[in-house]
C-alpha cells in the first residue's frame, strides 16, 4: 500500500466522494431521460433505469473487495478514467445506438450496468483508502452523508441547470470531465508516479474534451441515422424541424420526422390532389392552395394557362422561402413559388379562413399534414370545412388529402363524413403512391355533385388520364366506406382514430 | 382615524404595488396591473374636492358587477351614469394583455356552458351571437383537448391522475361522481337544485343548508373518502374557483364546484368558452357603447348621503378630487372596502384569497411540450404542486404545436390563513416570483426559460372571496346585498363565489333594484 499521503488531504477526499457521488447519479439520470424521451413511458423507463443501475451498483460493491488491494490509490484513478470514458461517452453512444441500430435498449441498459457497476466500487474502494484517518463509524457516516448530498445536488442540478443549458450530451461530457478531475485529484494528493496513469487520464480527459466541442455535430450525426438517406439540409424552423435528404435522383422532404414527399412518385399525389377539382371545372381562374409550402401542388395548377391568380397559405415563411429560393430545391416545384400569378401568405390556415379577406376562389386544395395531433386535428374540423365555404365561388371545386383509406381506414371515412356534415357533396378517391402507399382524398362541391371530366386534364400529365381518372373513384372491400361519427373541435374523434389506426399498422 | 386606515390599507394592496418593468438574463417583464402612482398620491393628505358633478346614477367599479349593472341599465333606457375605475381599464378580474405573440386572460380565463338559470349569461351570450336558436357556437367552446395532467413524470388526458392510482383510489372516484350524480339530480318540493348557479337559485332546505356547516374535507372523510388522490382532485376543485384549501372550503360550496354546472341541457355537459384573452371577451362585449360614461383611473374614496342625493368622492392619478352627486350609486366594488368607503363596520365574515398569476410570453413553444406523453392541452395541469398549472392563449387560436404563444400560469395562495399569504405573496419581489415560476415548471419543461421572453407578474392580495364553512348561508353575507335608498350593492362576493355568472347576476340584480325603486319594473333578467 502507498504510504506517501501527505496530511490535512482527507478533506480533498471527502469533496472527492461527494463529486463522484454527483456524477453517478446524473449519469443514471441521463439514462433515464434520454429513454423516456426517445422511447415514451418515462414510468417505465425510469424505474428499469433505476433498477439495472442499482444492481450493478450492488455487483461492483461485492466486487470492489478484490479491487485494489494492494494499490487502492491507483486502483481508484483508473476507476475514475473508466467511469470517465464510459459515463462521458454514455450519452452520444445511446444516441448514436438510437438512430443507427436496432439494439438501443440492449446498448441503453448494457451501459448503464457497466457504469452502475463501476460507480459501485467506488465507495467501498473510497472507503478502504480513508479507513486510516477515521474511526470506522465516523468513516460510514461522513462518506454515506457525502454521497447522498452528492445525489441530492445531482438530482437539482440536473432538471434546473445542466439539461436546460447544456442538454444531456454535454452534461454527460461534463461529468467525465469531473470524473477526470478526481483522478487528477488522487494522484497529485498521493503524488502517484505511475506513467502509464497519467498517460491514461490525459487520454481520457483528452477525448472528453474533444467529445464536447464536437457535441453539436455528434447530435447531427445522429439525426442523420435517422433518415434512410444522406441529409443534404435541415433547419429548425419556429414551427417545424424540415429535413431534405437526397439519395442520386431521389430528394425526399421530413417535416419533424415525417415524409412529405419523394421526388420520385410526388407527381401522383399531386396530380390527384390539383387535377381531380380542377378537371370539374370550365375555367379554373382563381385557385387558393391551404398547406403545400412546397410549391408542388402550385407547380401543377400553374399548367392551367387560364389560371390567372393562385394564393398559397401556408404556415411557416421559412419553409415557403426555402422552395421559392434553394436552388435544387425551386428546381423540383419548377420555381412555381416565384411565378408571377402567385401569392404567398404564411398565416395560420385555421385562423385565416375564419376572417378570409379574398373574394371567393374558384377551387380550393386543402393539403395539410396528417392529423396526428389536436392542433393539426382542427383542419380537419366540421367548424373547418364550413368556414371554407364563403372562400369557393358558386361552381367551385374543392379537393382535401385525407391520409391513407387503407392504414387509416376509419381515419379517412372520418373525414370524408365530417366533410360531408359541413354541408358538401363530397366524391371520395384515391391513389397508390409508392413511398406512402394507398392514398385518399376528398372531392367536394357545393351545388351538384362533383364531377370531373378526363377532357379537361392537361395533356402532358404522368398519372391521370382518362382511363386512371374514374378509377380513383372505385374502393374495393378492404377501404369500403365505414360509418363515422362527426370530427368536431371540442371533440376530436378523429385524432384518437389517427393514432390507433396507425398504431395498429406499427404494431403489426 | 378609519380613513387612514383605509389609505394605508390601500397602500398595501397589491393593485398598489407599483409597475416595475425588469429585465433580467434577457427575460423580461415586471410586476403588473398596479397603480403604482394612486398609492404614492395617496401618502399626502387628501384636498377636498370642488362642486359635485350631477349624474342620475354612479356606478362604483368597473368589474364584471359593475359593466353588467350598466348594460341593464342602458336596457332600460337608462342612460344619463357615469362609471368610476380604479384601473386604466375596465374588467377588473376579467382583464387582458395584449402582447405581440397573443392576448392572454389576466385573471379570468373561462366560461362554462350556462346552467338554465343563468338567465343573464344566456341573454349575453345570444347577444354576442355565442347562443342562437338553442345552439351554442361550436368554434367558441374549448377545443380538445381540454385538460392533461403531469403526474410520474407523464402527461395524460383529463385533471384526476391516473397513473400510480390503485384501485381503490379509483374506486373512490367512481363513488364520489356517482354522488354528486345523485346531488345533480336532487330537487326539493318546489323544483329547486341543491346547487345552482347562481347561487340565488339553490334550494334553502334545511338538509342542504346543513352542508354549509361542514368543512370539504370533514365531508370527504364522513364519506370515508380518504384516497390522497381522490383529495387531491377535490381540492384542486376548491382551490381553482375559490383559492382555498378543503379545510377552508365549506362542504356546500366544495359539492357546488362540482354539481353545479350540468350543461344546461347542452351536450356533451361539461363544455366551456375560452378565448385567448379569457373573459375579457364578456367584458368587451359588456363595456361596448358606454363611450366616456366611464371614467378610469379613479379610485373611489368616500360615498355619504347628502340629503336624498349621494355623494362619491374619487381622486385621479395627479392626485386631484372631484367628487359626483347621484340619485342613485351602484356600489360595485369588493365588500371589505365598506368600511373604508362607506363608514361601515368591519364585515369579519367576507374573507379573501390572494392569487398570483403570471403571463409567461414565449417566442415558441418549449420541445418539451411534446415528450412525455401527450401534446399540449388548454388546462395543464401539474400534480401535487402549489400552482394550479397553466392555459395556454393559442389553444383556440393556432392549429400548429410550435410557434409563439403566451401562458398563464396560475398560483392561489389556500395553504396558508390570507392575512399571512398575502406577506408572503408581496414580499417576493419579480426575480424571486420568476424563480419561483420557473422553479415549479421546470421539472415539467427544463427548457421553459429558453423560450421565455417576458413574464409579467400580477399579484391579487383580495382575488376571491372565500366560501369558509358558515359564509354561504349566513346572515351576514345577505345582509351586506341589501340596498338603503339610493345605493345598491353589486359584487360577486356578496354571491359568496367569484365567477362570472355571480358578477353578472350580482350587477344586474342592483340595477334591477334601482329600477324598481324609480316604479320602471321591467322585465326581470334574473328569470326566464
Ligand atoms: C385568478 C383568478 C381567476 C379567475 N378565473 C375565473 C374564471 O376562469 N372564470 C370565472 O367565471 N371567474 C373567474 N374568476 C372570478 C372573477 O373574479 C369573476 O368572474 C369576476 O371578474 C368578478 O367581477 P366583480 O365585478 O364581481 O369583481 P372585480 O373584478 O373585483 O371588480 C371590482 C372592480 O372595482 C375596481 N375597484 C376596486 N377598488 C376601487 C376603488 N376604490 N375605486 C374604483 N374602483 C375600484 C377594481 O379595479 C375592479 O375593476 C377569477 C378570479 C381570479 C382572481
């Protein structure tokens, strides 16, 4: 046992059990939220966490009797750079595991035994070390105190401080950091001279170091495994996360994780949403598109050369910015987005029709992402649809995307019933679309049922012809018609349909 | 001696307290609604005012009670009256903000669906064109989804927490709807509910009367309702309308919170009306046309007879008086101020709760609103914490989840006897109250702050009268409500509960009273 301990140092160790007491448990903490983030059911999450940590903290306690009987000093510092390197790490590695593996949990609860573990050797280890200046009962009670202080400031600190400021990668860099320190701690109070130590805590406390200025793009990386595809452009916009990803011809758009689009079959959505209304109509002069910032519902109703005005409502200027000035991105829509015949305003759809200060629209596209929460739920309201009607000229045709008639069967009726009972006449329809599958939409009219004519359709379009047309109109037995209650604001039945439907097709 | 008193009082009272714009690490914001300037003019002694100005009648506040009392007396044609406001703008607890993000309620933030009694609701609300032909507007009533509450770590839909219940905590909560079932439908002899809104139209049989006696909690445990949860849920009943805990709340009024509002024959039964800026949306509806009949900035210091006349004393934000001679005053303001005002004695039995209540601007909506569960609702609402939570203003307004908005947060002061509450509440300055917001929210939203651009800080040391056991039914609280001739008394604490169909019915009960002593009876708003 090294004996070069110079006196008055025990008070150093103490802050050190306190330190490492801290680090322990935000490293547990980070488990946890970073699990009941990513997976849902904090509850669960966190008392698994709890659990798995606790016993490998019991295993490394056992254990810790055969650890560093000779040289419990530098047994401890390599401790501390273990637990540095491992707990640093944890965050980014559960990350990384979350977006490129299958295997998060095993990776999740595999890590927080090793760190659990290593963190339950520590104390007895601290406490064989210290046993020298203190009377056994007075060496339990001061060490126990100082770690249950220790997970007491972790467990303020943590919610009020350190996940706010420094959010969980850096946290968990931040504590290997401390981690580091204490190493550094012991081996200057017991001036150890092992050079193959200090060669490792600078190693260690290297790594850490570049871990966390490299944070930021560690996050991004891991964004990236999220998307089948290589990222080419993201941006946080005030209302949405938009990710384009960009496979040899195949762009792809992401808004908060959701796919928009592919560039490689997007011409039959919207070729079905704009052609299917436009084609009830003699002369389309006036359309207004509610959504579709993306400017290819645009791109296509700009075909129509009597179209004289197209006014385009859609939420978020970032993203209509986007489409109207990035250069590969105005190549899909066909830089619709800076034609002369049309209009932008970023408004809320739902706010805006409610006080339209436009004369009414020959056709109307209403082309909003599904309603898989009360907030988008509420386009897709009866009070909704009724406000749209001083919005549509006498005559006027009206088309909405109503999610999939076959994933989301009793979702699409819904709407297709709420559009209904908002006073239309409505003609149900649909399409395959290969990246998103059977596809349906609404086709409304005020006055005489709906109905469009193959002669009116532009002539050089990919998917609709005369012949696809009145197909779209057929629904075989698996998306028949099911009755449906009325989607209305104070009662969203439609958002509770959405997520079983669709929580149906995942769990399968 | 008591006209000190009351100017000291008065100094002490947080709409007082001064408005002291702050900024602090980039979070901006102050404490607010307070007339800063009345309390400083007010250390000097008070000129005596000139030559009254002679009104037909004066209306004393420009709360709820006293906008309602002045539309039902334009009703009948009255319209020689001026009204006398204390704040730069009418609405008293029905006030708003405006920011640039949203309006949002300062104080008052919904409206439930009228009970058939509410006769006075439901004629305003067909006036705004909120209630035609037997329907209400659909667009108006709080969309889904109304409620969540944080318990465990998670949000889940509705206020009673779920998670971690055991079943007999269910158990208890399925026996205690299923009684206030059975007191929803309980009529006496002559049809009367036991619980009305408004009050004035519940049963005065002696078994219901009874209940007054009796604290909430006393009557839970007599029911053998002791699930902590099952209290807590209670509670936050008693603590949302009335600011008190179960002890302080009396058993009439703790069943009335929740038997009382049973649709009114509208379904589903427990919609309401909220709007961004709450019911400041009635009070603009209310104030409409009174033009420069009101007079803001004027706080009311003494009320005296001279001769058949009254006459009202108010003093203006320079510190001037002037004073007005009415044939008729609407007394329109809370009750403790009689004694001040009016050279009553103290009145021991009208006790008020103090609230906190801040407007949280944000740039956007925190990430956090999203994990742990389920998105945003209107009310959320965090388990087992002093604040009651917090309404969102965008709820009715946007169809996105991110984006600005601004939130409420409320925070009644019922564990605590009101004198020391209200030290308490005015002792913390705007950093310690943000600390406070902040410290509360932020195990639910750790990045609340980020977004955080503005908190403003209203502290209401007298926001609610309190229903303690014995106040509902006593004497004393009826006999405050009677006129003397020439002043009538509008207040929803003379209701013995403060919300918005006690302040109306209250303001159009007076106005009614005036009416008839002149020999002009009317139609009576207050029935069908
Ligand atoms: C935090 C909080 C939340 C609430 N939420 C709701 C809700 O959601 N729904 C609901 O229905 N009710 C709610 N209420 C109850 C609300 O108080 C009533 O709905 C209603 O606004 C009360 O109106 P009132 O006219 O009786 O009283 P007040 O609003 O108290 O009106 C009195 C008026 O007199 C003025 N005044 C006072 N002293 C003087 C003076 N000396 N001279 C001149 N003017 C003076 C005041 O400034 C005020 O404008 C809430 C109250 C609080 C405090």
């Amino acid at each position: 046992m090294e004996n070069n301990e110079p006196p008055g140092s025990s008070g150093v160790l103490l802050i050190s059990v306190f330190l490492v007491a801290t680090c322990g448990l935000v490293y547990e903490l980070i488990a946890g939220a970073l699990a009941s983030y990513l997976l849902g059911d904090s509850v669960l999450q966190f008392s698994t966490i709890i659990g798995d940590y606790l016993f490998a903290m019991g295993v490394g306690s056992y254990l810790a009797q055969f650890v560093g009987r000779r040289q419990p000093a530098v047994a401890f510092a390599r401790l501390q750079n273990s637990i540095a390197f491992i707990g640093g790490f944890s965050a980014a590695a559960m990350h990384v595991a979350y977006s490129y593996s299958g295997g998060f949990r095993l990776v999740l609860y595999l890590l927080v035994f090793v760190v659990g573990l290593l963190v339950g050797v520590e104390i007895p280890l601290l406490m064989t070390i210290l046993k020298r200046n203190y009377s056994f009962r007075e060496l339990v009670s001061q060490v126990l105190a100082l770690d249950y202080l220790g997970a007491l400031l972790a467990s303020i600190l943590f919610p009020m401080l350190l996940i706010p400021y420094l959010g969980l990668i850096r946290t968990s860099f931040c504590c290997g950091l401390v981690n580091v320190a204490v190493a550094w701690i012991f081996m200057s109070v017991f001036r150890l001279r092992v050079p193959l130590l200090r060669l490792e805590t600078a190693v260690v406390g290297g790594l850490l170091l570049l871990g966390l200025a490299g944070s930021e793009r560690i996050t991004r990386w891991a964004e990236e495994g999220l998307y089948p595809d290589p990222i080419v452009l993201s941006r946080t916009t005030q209302y949405q996360r938009l990710v384009v990803t960009r496979k040899h011809q195949e762009v792809r758009l992401y808004l908060n994780g959701n796919l928009q689009f592919s560039s490689r079959d997007e011409y039959r959505y919207h070729e079905a949403l704009v052609h299917t209304p436009l084609s009830c109509l003699e002369k389309p002069r006036r359309v207004l598109i509610l959504g579709g910032g993306d400017g290819l519902a645009a791109r296509e109703v700009l075909r129509y050369p009597e179209v004289e005005q197209v006014l385009l409502v859609d939420l978020d200027p970032a993203m209509t910015s986007l489409f109207r000035d990035h250069q590969f991105l105005n190549r899909l829509n066909q830089h619709s987005l800076s034609d002369k015949r049309l209009r932008i305003l970023n408004a809320d759809a739902f706010v805006w029709v409610s006080e339209p200060r436009e004369a009414p629209f020959d056709a109307i596209l209403v082309d909003f992402p599904d309603p898989s929460n009360y907030a988008v739920g509420k386009l897709y309201t009866k009070t909704f649809y009724q406000r749209l009607h001083p919005l549509l000229a006498p005559g006027g045709a009206l088309s909405v995307q109503c999610t999939s008639p076959l994933f989301a069967r009793r979702s699409y009726w819904c709407i297709v019933e709420t559009i209904r009972a908002a006073g239309w006449q409505v003609s149900p329809y649909h399409l395959y679309v290969p990246s998103f599958g059977e596809w349906g939409f609404t086709l409304a009219t005020r006055e005489a049922p709906p109905h469009p004519e193959a002669r009116r359709l532009p002539r050089d379009l990919r998917y609709l012809d005369a012949a696809a047309l009145p197909d779209m109109f057929l629904f075989p037995a698996d998306m028949a018609a099911l009755p449906s209650p009325v989607n209305r604001l104070f009662d969203q039945v439609l958002v509770r349909y959405y997520e079983q439907d669709w929580r149906s097709i995942v769990d399968s | 001696m008591k006209r000190r008193l009351f100017l000291q009082g008065a100094l002490s009272l947080p709409w007082l307290a001064g408005c002291l714009s702050r900024s602090e690490g980039g979070l901006q914001g102050g404490i607010v609604g307070a007339n800063f300037w009345l309390g400083h003019r007010l250390r000097q002694p008070l000129p005596r005012a000139g030559t009254p100005r002679r009104v037909d009648v004066l209306i004393a506040g420009g709360g709820v009670a006293g906008l309602a009392a002045a539309w039902r007396l334009r009703q009948a044609g009255v319209e020689n009256f001026e009204l006398l406001e204390l704040e730069s703008e009418v609405g008293g607890n029905s006030r708003a903000a405006h920011y640039s993000e949203s309006a949002a309620p300062w104080a008052a933030h919904y409206l439930p669906v009228p009970t058939r009694e509410a006769t006075v609701v439901r004629r305003l609300l067909s006036e705004m064109g909120l209630l035609r032909g037997g329907r209400l507007e659909e667009a108006e009533l709080c969309h889904s989804n109304e409620e969540r509450v944080f318990v465990l770590g998670r949000w889940e839909e509705g206020i009673f927490p779920k998670a971690g219940a055991s079943s007999d905590d269910f158990r208890q909560l399925r026996e205690f709807e299923e009684h206030i079932r059975n007191w929803q439908k309980w009529r006496d002899a002559k049809g009367r509910k036991a619980f009305a809104i408004p009050v004035a139209w519940s049963s005065p049989e002696p078994e219901v009367r009874a209940l007054d006696q009796e604290n909430m909690a006393d009557y839970l445990t007599r029911h053998g309702w002791t699930s902590p949860r099952l209290r807590w849920y209670v509670e936050y009943g008693c603590r949302d309308d009335y600011g008190c805990s179960l002890q302080n709340t009396s058993a009439w009024a703790g069943l009335h919170y929740f038997a009382s509002r049973d649709g009114g024959g509208f379904e589903p039964k427990d919609m309401q009306f909220v709007w961004p800026e709450g019911n400041h949306r009635l009070v603009q509806h209310l104030a409409s046309g009174l033009g420069d009949r009101v007079r803001t900035g004027r706080l009311v210091t003494r009320i005296e007879a001279s001769g058949k006349r009254w006459v009202v004393e108010a003093c203006d934000r320079e510190g001037r008086m002037a004073s007005w001679s009415a044939a008729g005053v609407i007394f329109a303001l809370p009750t403790f101020l009689r004694p001040y005002l009016l050279k009553e004695p103290v009145r021991p039995a009208f006790s008020y709760a103090p609230w906190t209540v801040c407007n949280l601007v944000l740039e956007r909506l925190p990430e956090s609103v999203a994990a742990a569960g389920m998105a945003l609702s209107w009310d959320n609402v965090i388990y087992d914490s002093p604040g009651l939570g917090y309404v969102v203003a965008t709820h009715q307004t946007q169809s996105h989840l991110q984006g600005p908005s601004v939130w409420t947060y409320y925070r009644p002061w019922a564990e605590l006897e009101p004198a020391r509450a209200r030290q308490r509440m005015l002792a913390a300055d705007w950093s310690e109250v943000c600390q406070q917001v902040f410290a509360e929210l932020g195990p639910v939203h750790p990045d609340l702050r980020e977004v955080c651009r503005r908190l403003e800080v209203m502290q209401l040391g007298h926001a609610m009268v309190r229903p303690s056991p014995g106040f509902l039914w006593s004497s004393e609280r009826r006999e405050a409500a009677l006129p003397q001739p020439g002043l009538y008394y509008a207040h929803s604490d003379l209701s013995g509960l403060s919300i918005f169909e006690e302040a109306s019915y209250q303001g159009v009960r007076a106005a009614q009273e005036l009416l008839a002593e002149r020999g002009r009876k009317g139609e009576d708003f207050l029935r069908e």
